[in-house]
C-alpha cells in the first residue's frame, strides 16, 4: 500500500465499511392499532387480497403464505378454500367492503374471531430487483371493527448484508420474507394471544 | 334405544378401525408460477418422497378420479364436504395440498408450499413453505453451481422436516352438511307480506331427516326440496325489526345429532324512506326559490336506507309532465336541470313542481316535493321611435317580468356623444314612459339586469317610424253561418 498520507487509508476504509453497513439498516414496519380494546385471537382467517398490481396470482400466492406462516405459528387457520366458497357464495368479488353482518354470518360458519385481508399496493420485478409493498388490515368478526393495520414496504436489495449476500432476487421469496416478518411482528405486539 | 346406539357404535368402530391407517392423500398441485395451473408431476414427486419416508399415500392420479366423480372445479379450494368424501371413498386422514409460487429450471428457484388438512374435519394440521432463488446461492469462491435437481431435494427435506405423522382415534365420521348457494327473493318485506329463500346445500353422508329454517321467535319453517335448491317460503311477522335466518339440520336415526347455520337474517320494514331534498345553484326568494342557469337537486336519505327504485318528475303549473326519469337502483347522489324539457328546449318561466319518488326494498314509497322559479328569460323593455314633423316621439315601454328587476336604465345620445336623456329605475319603474320633441339622429342604450343575473343589454340607433295615414279597412263579407249547397 503506497498511500501518501495514513488519513486517506482509514477515510477510505471507513467509507467501505460505511456503505456495506447502510444495506443493514432496516426500514421497519409500520403498524397501527385502531383500538385500545384486546381481542381473543384464536382462530383467523385470510380473506383474498385486493390487488393493485399486474401480478394476477400474487393474491392468491399471499393467502397461502400468511396461512402456512400462521399454522407454523401454531394459530388455527381456517382453511382458505371454505373462505373462499362463503365469499363466492355471498357473492363478495371485494372483500375490502364487506359489512358487519357478512363478518358475523362468517363467525358463525367457521368460528373465526378475526379476519386478515389487505391490498398489495405495489410489485416489480425488473431483472434482480424486486420490490413489493403491502398493506394488511385485521378486522372483528364480531363487531366488524378494524383493529390494527399494517403497512410494509420492502425491496430485495433491504436484506443484502455484505457485498451481493443475502440480497433477494424473486418476488415470492420476498413475499415470504415479508409476511414471516409481519407475523412476527404481530407476535410481538401480542396480536395473536388466544388466552386473555 | 341406548343399546341401538351401542351396537352402531360398535359397528362403525370396526368399519373404520380398518380405514384406521395413516394414509395422506396428495392433491394436484396448484401452480401460480405461470407455467400450467395444475401441476400434477411435482405432486407425484412430493408423493414418491413420502413414501420413501415410510408414510403411505395415494398419489395425485388416483385422487384425481374422486375429484372428476365430485365435480371439483379447482384444485387447492376444497370445503368439508369434499375432505370427508376423500376421507371415506379414498380412506385417507389427511389432505396434502400444495401450492408452487415459482418454478424455473434455468436460474434455477423453486417456491413451493404445503398445508396438510384433516380430512375429517377440513382442519388445517400442517404447513410449511419452501422458498430458494439460484441467484440468491453463492458458493465459496463460486466453484461450485446449484442445479434444480438440488433444490428439490432441499425443498422435500425442508418442507417435512419435523412431520409426524398423528394417530386419529377417529370412530366414526358425522355426516356433512355445506351450503354452496343462499338466494333471498327479498331481504327486507312489508309486515304480513310473503319471505322466500332458496338454498343449495351439499352433502356427504346420509342426508338429515329434518330440515328447516329457523326464522326468528322459534318459527320453524320445513324447507321443501324442488329441483337442486331447497326453498322455504313463510309469512314475515308483523312486528317491524330484524329477523335472523338459522338452518337447522338433524339426524336422528343412528346419529342423533343437530346442527345449526346462521343462513342471514331478513327486515320487516313499514316505514317509507326519511328523504329530503337540498337545493343548490338557487336565489331564496321571499317565499320559493328561483334559478336561471342550473338547479342542482341533492336528495339526502335521513336514515340509511337501500333505495332499490327512483322517480324524478318535474311537472308544469298545470301539472304537465314536462321532465321525467326513472330508474332502478340506487339514487343517484345529484341531479342537474337546466331548465329544459324533454326535449332539451328552455322551458317558459314559471313555476314549476320538482317531484321525487323513492322506493326501499320492501316496497314502502315517499313522495317529497318542492316548487321551484324557473327564470331564464331576461327582463323586456321596448323602445318606440315615432317621427313627426322632423321630430321624433319615444316611448318606452317596460314590460313585465316574472321576478324583481335589480337594475334597470335608458339611455339616449346624439350623433356627436352627447347624453340627450337618461331614465332610471324610479322612472321605468312606472312602466311606460314618453319623451316628445327629440332631435333626429339618435342613438339609444338599453340595459335591465333582475335579480337572478338574466341581463337585457341593447345598444342601436333609433329609426322612426314615419306615420302614415290608416287605411281605410275593407269591408269583409261575413261568413255563412250554415252550409250552403252552392258552392
């Protein structure tokens, strides 16, 4: 190393390091309780999401992975395929805007305290970058409240650690990254507590 | 009795102790990864991996059958009827369903996931999801590549790691019962009026010896089995209020078990819709309210109500209909009219009765109306120029108008701009008004503004007319008052 002067070595370094470190910090999640009141969390189910974005089956590929996430998670889930038979057969095409009574006739059938849905804002996948971001909303199928929401932006590149490892290339694989991070984070603010 | 139940127990006992073996079902797989929407090989693969770890299955192309035979539409959508008809026709405890997000042999990635359900309740026991991208794998110092075929084995192991497989002590499995379709003829009835609702059901196992709708206040109606639907049709009460639906389904020969589904619920309505109609584009006047360019009508239903049909009228003093619409449906939040008819002339001032009909879902009906001033003309002043012996006689005549005028004046020039006389609103307020021995070459200026902003504005040169002697009028023979035969 022939540098002139030491000062120019340790800034440079302390520029490398600065720059493999900036891919680690993590823009968080942002959620937001809508009620003071705690609910009993015992059994859940996922409605379809309502998508803003040309990835047809994206919906469809989320519901399965926040119902896989959430029985690993020890949750009862109710199965995706009697969520969809009520809603084809109440005739909801949107499930953003089902009423109250709807939600309770679906207490009713299947025993779920609360209801996942949501809307996927945005996806992309250009080449090696990927992008996703969501919003999910969990609502009472007793009253038919909204009771939190959660809104989560992410890219492939947020995860990269050093260099070109950890980065995330595929759409799906960021999507499961993503719900296995919002469930947790639900976990945390102690959302999903069946026991009161 | 008691001993009845026992030996059926027992018999059922020994029928499905044989079924008793763990065996998992392996469904087609769903495939969102854009290739084909059913993937049949990759669940034949997760299948022969099973095997391998000793657990029994029945592969895709045998469950395939009992889906044709069910009239399964899509894979991965299953209800119980369904689960339990796998569980007894193909003698297996658990579903397998599974889910490929993304497949591409090249880069290679591979998203898979599973859920495994319980066939005899539709529960979900097991689920896991398998996710790896090769551009996402670096090996130490890039020696060596990653291929499809070590994904796969990856995924197998990752998506069974820590299975186990449950024992069921299941002895015998209740029928099912599932709703594929509820059609209300009506939601909301008038007291006493005729409720109708048709239900489609589905069913595996014996079907329920009884069969009926509780419909509020213990009622029960027994529903009547014609053609696939089940209908039921009974007399609301009288009572206004809401009433819940419940179907109520029971078994009691071997079984002797009741189930009970919240089917909706229905409203006795006898209350016409609270509307109200709120104006906009208007001048208040001491005791209507006028417009000239637009009225904008906004009807606000008081109390939320559906609105399932709307009439809009807007009839003449003489009660001639001179706009209508109706529709079906909800009403609309605003309604616009710019004074014309039909037919998309302006209408002549006047009066005119705004009439709106409302309809709810039980048929109650409201009329709410409203008297609105239609002004569109401006105010009318005419000007008279008479010349007599090279003098020039005006008169000015201010024609009536409908509605207060706010502004009002006339103004007469001479050739070289001089202000020869100037008429305001106290003076034309008396409504005709004379000026005598006027010099010749005048011009003149009209201008009349009322209240609602209709503006007459005219500006000319006065041409008189010169007098002429009249005419003496010829004298017409009176007509026949009866026919006459020649003609």
């Amino acid at each position: 190393m022939n540098f002139k002067n030491k000062k120019v070595f340790h800034r440079f370094i302390f520029l490398i390091l600065l720059i493999s470190l900036s891919s680690c910090f993590r823009k968080g999640i942002i959620t937001k309780e809508l009620t003071s009141k705690r609910l009993k969390v015992c059994k859940i189910a996922v409605f379809p999401f309502y998508n803003l974005t040309k990835y047809e089956k994206l919906s469809d590929m989320l519901v399965q992975m926040f119902t896989i996430d959430m029985v690993r998670e020890s949750i009862e889930v109710v199965e995706p395929g009697l969520v969809k038979n009520f809603l084809f057969r109440e005739r909801i095409l949107n499930p953003l805007y089902i009423n109250a009574e709807i939600l309770k006739k679906f207490k009713y059938e299947t025993g779920a305290d609360i209801v996942i849905g949501g809307q996927i804002i945005k996806a992309s996948q250009v080449g090696d970058n990927v992008k996703l971001v969501l919003l999910i909303w969990a609502r009472s199928t007793s009253t038919g409240d909204f009771i939190w929401y959660t809104f989560y932006r992410r890219e492939g590149e947020d995860y990269r650690k050093v260099f070109h490892f950890g980065k995330i290339s595929s759409l799906s694989a960021l999507a499961q990254r993503m719900v296995e991070e919002i469930i947790k984070d639900w976990k945390n603010r102690g959302f999903l507590k069946c026991e009161m | 009795m008691r001993l009845k139940i026992l030996f059926f127990t027992i018999c059922y006992f020994f029928i499905f102790i044989k079924i008793g073996f763990t065996q998992i079902a392996v469904f087609p797989f769903e495939d969102f990864s854009g290739n084909e929407e059913v993937n049949i090989k990759f669940a034949e693969k997760v299948a022969s991996y099973l095997v391998t770890q000793g657990i029994k299955v029945i592969y895709p192309q045998e469950v395939i059958k009992e889906l044709i035979k069910l009239r399964i539409k899509r894979i991965g959508v299953i209800d119980r009827v369904v689960a339990r008809e796998i569980f007894l026709k193909l003698k297996a405890q658990y579903i397998l369903l599974g889910s490929i997000y993304e497949l591409d042999k090249e880069v290679p990635s591979l998203c898979v996931g599973i859920r495994i359900l319980k066939a005899k309740n539709c529960k979900l026991v097991w689920s896991k999801i398998f996710s790896f991208c090769g551009k996402d794998y670096h090996s130490i110092l890039g020696i060596k590549k990653i291929t499809y075929e070590d994904i796969l084995k990856k995924c197998f192991k990752d998506l069974f790691a820590g299975f186990k497989e449950e024992r069921i002590n299941v002895m015998y499995s209740f029928p099912v019962l599932e709703i594929e379709d509820v059609i209300f003829k009506t939601k909301s009835v008038k007291p006493g009026n005729t409720m109708e609702v048709a239900l489609k059901l589905k069913f595996s196992g014996p079907k329920p010896e009884k069969l009926m709708l509780n419909v509020g206040d213990n009622k029960l109606i027994p529903l009547l089995k014609t053609g696939a639907y089940y209908i039921a049709f009974w007399r609301a009460d009288l009572k206004e209020g809401k009433y819940p639906i419940i179907l109520i389904s029971k078994w009691n020969k071997n079984w002797n078990i009741q189930k009970k589904i919240f089917i909706g619920s229905y409203t006795v309505d006898n209350t016409p819709p609270q509307i109200k109609l709120e104006f906009w584009g208007i001048k208040k006047l001491a005791n209507m309210i006028a417009f000239n360019r637009y009225l904008e009508i906004r009807p606000k239903i008081l109390k939320k109500e559906k609105i399932t049909r709307w009439k809009l009228e807007i009839l003449s003093k003489k009660n001639k209909v001179v706009v209508m619409e109706e529709q079906l449906g909800d009403l609309p939040s605003t309604f616009f009219w710019r004074g014309v008819d039909n037919s998309d002339k302006p209408v002549p001032p006047g009066i005119y009765k705004i009439r709106l009909s409302v309809w709810d879902e039980a048929g109650n009906f409201k009329v709410v109306e409203k008297n609105v001033l239609v002004v569109k003309k401006p105010p009318e002043i005419e000007l008279k120029a008479l010349k007599i012996d090279n003098k020039i006689k005006i008169i000015i005549n201010v024609k009536k108008h409908i509605i207060p005028i706010r502004e009002m004046r006339v103004e007469i020039w001479d050739n070289k701009g001089n202000l020869i006389k100037k008429l305001d609103k106290k003076e034309l307020k008396k409504g005709k008004v004379v000026l005598d021995n006027l010099p010749l070459n005048l011009n003149y200026e009209i201008v009349a503004i009322d209240i609602l902003g209709n503006k007459l504005f005219v500006k000319d040169k006065i041409n008189p007319q010169v007098l002429k002697k009249k005419k003496k009028e010829e004298k017409k023979t009176p007509k026949a008052k009866e026919w006459v035969h020649e003609f």
